[in-house]
C-alpha cells in the first residue's frame, strides 16, 4: 500500500482500525518527499524530526477521533508557526522564527495534525506562478517544465505530487484556486471572515484568507471544519456559527440553478479551457440542475481596481519590515534612512518593489481619489453585480484561468500578461465571497479547473455542488505520473486510464522507473528527472 496517496479520510479510517500508524504514515511521506522533491520543490523547510516525534506521540495515546489526528499536512510558509521558520520566501524573513503560532496552526495542532513543514509560494504572496519565491521556483508536477501557479503554487504541488495528505494556502486574488487548478487538485478560498487571519502574514488585508488545499473534496470539508470559525484575535472574523461542512456532501444538485457568466468564457479565454467548463454544465444539467447564462457586467474592471487596492494595502503592510525589529537587516549604512532604504532594497524581490511602489504611488497626496478611492467605488460594483445574481441563482459557475498552466519563464518579462492569470479569480476577492476549484478536464494534457462561487457564508452549497460534480466524473482520480514519466494519468491504485485526453502530451518527471506499456520516456539526462 502506497500510504502517500491517501486522502485524509482514508488514512483516518485505517488509522482508527490500527491497521497503519501514524508514525509509519509520516515516514512514507517524508521517503516520498526525498524521492520526487529535488524536481518538484514544493517544501522551503522541512521539521522531519519534530513531525516524527509528534506521530510517536499519537501512536502512544492511540486517540484518532479527530479527522485530522495523525494527518500530515503542509503550511504556507507565510502563515506562523511557532518555532518553525516563516519565511514568506523572502531574503527579508530569510531566518524569521515566530515566537507564537497562527490561529490556523494553533487549530490543526489542537487536533493533533503532524505539520510536516512550509511551502513554497511566491515572495509576500505577490504573484501567480511561485516564480517569484527568492529562494526557488516551484514546478508543476504534471509537466517540470510549467508553473503550479501561484501564489500558493508550494502547497498544491505537494497536493498533487502526493508529497503530503492536504495543505494549507491563503488566497488574495486565486492563490488557493489558481494553483489548485493548474495542479488538478482541490482548492477552496472561504468567505472573507469565516477563517481566521491571526498569524497570517499581511499582503492585503481586505482581500486576504485561508484555505483548504485537498486531494478531494470530502478532505476539503473535513479541513474547513477544523479552521473556520470566530476569532477575538482577528478583528475582521465573522462571529457566526459554523455548520458541519462533511453534511453538505450530497451528490445532489436537482433543481438548483446555475449562473454561467459570459464575461468569464468571452475573448482570452482558452478554447479547450472554455469547453471543459461547458462540458461540466452539461454534467450539471444531467444531474438535474438548469445552467443560464448570466452577466456580471463590471468584471472587466475588477483586475484594474484589484491592482490599485491590493499595491495599497502592500505598501502599507510591508512598511513594518525596516531591518530593526525583526527581519534582516543591511550590514553597511550611513544613517537611519539609509538603514530603510538599503535593508528594503536588498530584502525584497522585484515583484515586491513593484507593487510597493504602485500601491505607494496611488496613496500618495493628489493621487489618492483618482486611483484608490475609484478602485474602491469599483470594488462596490464588481459585490453589487454578485448580490443581483445570487438572488435567483444557487451559485456561479467559471473558469479558474483562461489557460491550463503556463511554462517557467513564460509571462516574468511581462508584468501585465501575468497580472492576466488571475481575471477569473480576483472578483471573488474583491466581493468577499467563496469560492472552490476542482478538476473539470484537460487542455493539452494539463488540468483544468472549474470554479464554483457561492453566496457569503454558503460554503455548504458549493461543497454540496462539487462533491456532487465529482461523484460523477473522475478526473480527481487522474494523477501525475512521477515515477514513470509519460503521456498518461493514472488513477489512485496505479492503474491507467488511458485517457484520449493526453494522447501526444508527456508530462511528470522521469526518476529512471521501468517504463509502463503506455508511458514514453521524457528526454532528460541520464534518466534521472528535471532538476529545479
């Protein structure tokens, strides 16, 4: 039994037999991470030791009640952890070790989760494609060769190369649904306030919020179980109360209306992309469902307001960071200001410095009502369009990107054409809503994901929708095929599925493993992988 595949409520039921241990878990795990990781490079740190010592733990107490005791899971290494570094994956937090735990880590530790170690992101949670990591990038594990998106593009690679049971990322403009897309994994950003923001690291704190990143989505309502609920240490934390999520996972949609936007299938939106999309509404249908094509009429507008608001708050937010109290800090300066200036220049990437400087400038004196009091009159907009259409419809279906992943290098010369990733995603943000991505389909061999966004705290409907979608497809059984390397997917017992959807595409990684009757060798050196 290969134990790294398992899902959370897989290896929760075997853990309650006591037919595996939590310790051997752990171990398959972290033999799996050693085995594909110098490829993939999801982890920025690893706690090996601390990881095994807490599975020991479990095992002697014996008590896995909770879902998610003995689980081992992943952390965005933007979300604090106490005693484990928190880097963000900036040279500026390089060393950065919390004194205090996160709500979020707090929580899964309360419930005896094994925290293997952080993840990978881009630096801050400012980009895409995890390109923009000071440390490294980050590859898909379906093709080395392309982004696993981003920002939280470290935990859904670990998701999706089975490098850990479930992760957690924090989702600004589609950092949890972006990467989860490209990835073919499940992804899901809650409500604005449903999950607690305390200990997260600050990028832009109107639009920012954890989540789930699961290999389907029973774990993903088990996790959202465990971290949602009211915070008094986070001041914007919904006091509502939270319902029991694994309830709504009900392979039922008859009768519920669906809203297609044709904003989110116009111009720039890939053509295989938008036919996986439709093809998933007529799966709706057939289950019962009445798909209409619906407009939200000021998307357009969303990306622009989202990188006036989002560069604002950044710039504010990343103020803190000055080489005195924390952080590094530059080792030749003349003054004060020179102290500001040279620790900033030197700690932070390009990326970092961009928006800073954007959200510095649409701030500043005379610029202030042209740029960000507009951007914010358009974020009014972008909500009050949802309002309208989720008064006669249960929820929305969309694209996650116009385009399955894209290659490494492809869009970092090109600001504005990697801003463009993430139009399908960021009005979600902007109007606080949830929203979820699962696999839909293929284009050109890599996944597709389908996003469904829900009311404000509705979280129940759009699990309710995909678990009902993916009880009647397969493609959350479709995984990369690492070992091997090849042009198929393979389901989780190994067996493939031959789908006419990869029939000239290679993607995974060769680790010089036999070849399987329908597997072609990838051309890498010495049979031996992609290094990153």
């Amino acid at each position: 039994m290969e134990l790294y595949r398992l899902t959370i409520h897989e290896a929760h039921e075997l853990l309650m037999k006591r037919e595996i241990s939590c310790e051997e878990l752990t171990r398959a795990l972290f033999d799996r991470i050693r085995i594909v990781d110098y490829a993939i490079r999801a982890y920025i740190t690893l706690d090996e030791d601390g990881a095994l010592q807490k599975s020991r733990v479990l095992d002697e107490r014996g008590d896995f009640t909770h879902p998610l005791a003995g689980i081992p899971a992943a952390v965005k290494d933007n979300i604090c952890t106490k005693g484990l570094k928190t880097t963000c994956a900036s040279k500026i937090l390089e060393n950065f070790i919390p004194p205090y735990d996160a709500t979020i880590s707090a929580r899964l530790k309360s419930r005896d989760a094994v925290i293997m170690g952080k993840t990978n992101m881009d630096e801050f949670a400012m980009g895409s494609s995890t390109e923009n990591s000071a440390f490294f990038a980050t590859r898909n594990p379906w093709d080395t060769g392309r982004v696993p998106g981003g920002s939280s593009g470290g935990s859904a690679a670990a998701v999706a190369a089975d490098e850990c049971i479930y992760a957690i990322g924090s989702d600004t403009g589609g950092s949890i649904r972006q990467p989860a897309g490209y990835c073919g994994v499940v992804g899901m950003k809650p409500t604005y306030g449903r999950v607690s923001r305390f200990g997260l690291v600050a990028y832009a704190s109107s639009l920012d919020q954890i989540g789930p990143i699961t290999k389907d989505v029973t774990d993903c309502a088990i996790v959202l179980n465990a971290i949602a609920g009211h915070d008094r240490m986070d001041s914007t934390s919904a006091d509502m109360p939270v319902p029991d999520y694994t309830l709504s996972l009900k392979p039922d949609v008859s009768g519920m209306k669906i809203g297609i936007p044709r904003e989110y299938l116009g111009e720039g939106i890939d053509g295989e992309v938008r036919h996986a999309v439709l093809n998933a509404a007529k799966t709706f249908e057939n289950m019962g469902a009445c798909c209409e094509e619906i407009s939200l009429p000021h998307t357009e507008y969303a990306l622009w307001a989202y990188y006036i608001i989002a560069p604002a708050e950044a710039s504010s937010n990343l103020a803190r960071y000055d080489g005195i109290r924390y952080g590094v800090r530059a080792k030749d300066y003349s003054d004060l200001i020179d102290l500001y200036k040279r620790t900033r220049s030197e700690g932070f990437g390009a990326e970092v410095k961009r928006r800073i400087m954007l959200g510095t400038y649409a701030l500043s004196s005379g610029y202030y009502d042209a740029y960000y009091l507009k951007a914010q009159k358009v974020r009014t907009l972008v909500k009050k369009d949802f309002d309208r259409v989720f008064e006669k419809y249960d929820f929305i279906l969309a694209p996650i990107a116009p385009t399955a992943a894209f290659r490494i290098g492809e869009n970092t010369d090109d600001p504005l054409k990697m801003y463009m990733n993430d139009v399908c995603t960021i009005p979600v943000n902007m109007a606080g809503l949830p929203g979820i991505s699962i696999p839909c389909g293929f284009s050109g061999g890599m996944p597709v994901g389908l996003q469904i966004i829900g009311r404000p705290f509705d979280e129940t409907t759009i699990l309710q929708a995909a678990y009902a979608f993916e009880q009647a497809t397969e493609y959350h059984l479709k995984k990369p095929c690492i070992e091997a390397g090849g042009h198929a997917a393979f389901s989780r017992d190994n067996r493939c599925k031959h789908s006419s959807d990869f029939t000239e595409r290679e993607i995974g990684v060769d680790l010089g493993a036999p070849q399987d009757e329908c597997v072609k060798r990838r051309n890498v050196p010495n049979g031996k992988g992609v290094k990153a």
